[in-house]
C-alpha cells in the first residue's frame, strides 16, 4: 500500500503528485497492460533486443 503523508500547508495537488510519481515507481500500470495478452518469451526477448538496438541508433545519432 503506498502511503503519502500530508505536511502541514502543503496542498492536496503537491500530495497528489507525490502519491502518483510513487504510484508510476511501482510499474502496477505496465504490469497489468502487459499481463493484457500472453506474449511468449521468444517474442518478449526479440522485443527487447529490437528497442535495444533502436535506443542504441538513437544514443549515436545523439552523439555525432
């Protein structure tokens, strides 16, 4: 359960903001979106190495 404590003359929206930075850490959203269809691991693996090499063209590109 996640707890966010309300400080003293703090508003609601700055609690509120905490409570959903905390909420996002904790990755339950993509969990249950990715829980939606089973993916079988071959494909979850070719994926990950697909945005792998996308994220590393992206890093070079970056980088000239």
């Amino acid at each position: 359960m996640i707890v966010v404590n309300v400080k003293e003359n703090e508003s609601i929206e700055k609690a509120l903001k905490r409570f959903k930075k905390k909420f996002d850490r904790t990755g339950v959203i993509r969990e249950l979106r990715g829980r939606q269809h089973f993916e079988k691991p071959s494909v979850r693996r070719r994926n990950e190495i697909i945005r792998a090499a996308y994220k590393q063209r992206m890093q070079d590109q970056e980088g000239k």
